[in-house]
C-alpha cells in the first residue's frame, strides 16, 4: 500500500485512472475520477473505500497536521494495487521540483 498526501487541485495516476482531489471537507474528500474518458464525482468519507476496479482501492485519511487549518486544504490517500500497476503523483509526470534552492532575481537589498 503507497500513502500520498495530496492538496485540493492535485491529482494521482493509478493505472489508467486519474484521481483529482477537489475538495476536502471535516469527514472526507471529493474526488474526481477520469478513466477513458469518463469523469465521476465521488464524495468518500474517510477510512472508507473507493473501489476503482477489482484490483485497486483506495482509501482517504485526514493529514495529522499540528493546525486544523493547514490541514483543511490536504489529505492522504492510500492506494491499495498489484506491484505491476504504475502510480504516479503528478508532479512526477510533468517533471515539477519543488526545492528550496530557488533563485530570485531583481532583489535589491
């Protein structure tokens, strides 16, 4: 089982399934689901599953943050799949770094 934790806007591949997380509320998370070329809207409460297909389920958790409003805006996702099926966050897809050596210019101090 992969754990992610995904932000509101942010999406997960699984397979051939897209999951966009689009809203996260006190018991649970709505997530989008694109699958060749059909979109589902599903609100899932957590610890409860979504069944995808027969072989991969996946389950949101509430993020264990120290302030209930950082943690408003993200959850995780577990992904329960065969070792064969590819998952991809999806910064990984389109090649996004996200560092903190990042370079500023036309700052004058």
């Amino acid at each position: 089982m992969l754990t992610v934790t995904r932000r509101i806007g942010e999406s997960l591949k699984v397979g051939d399934y897209r999951l966009v997380m689009r809203a996260r509320r006190v018991g649970g998370v709505t997530l989008t689901t694109l699958h060749r070329g059909h979109i589902s809207i599903k609100d899932i409460e957590f610890g409860h599953p979504l069944k995808l297909n027969h072989e991969i389920t996946v389950y949101p958790y509430p993020s264990n943050r120290e302030s209930l409003s950082k943690s408003m805006g993200q959850a995780k996702l577990s992904v329960s799949a065969p070792k064969h099926i590819k998952v991809e966050r999806d910064e990984i897809e389109t090649g996004f770094n996200r560092s903190n050596s990042q370079t500023y210019f036309g700052v004058v101090t």
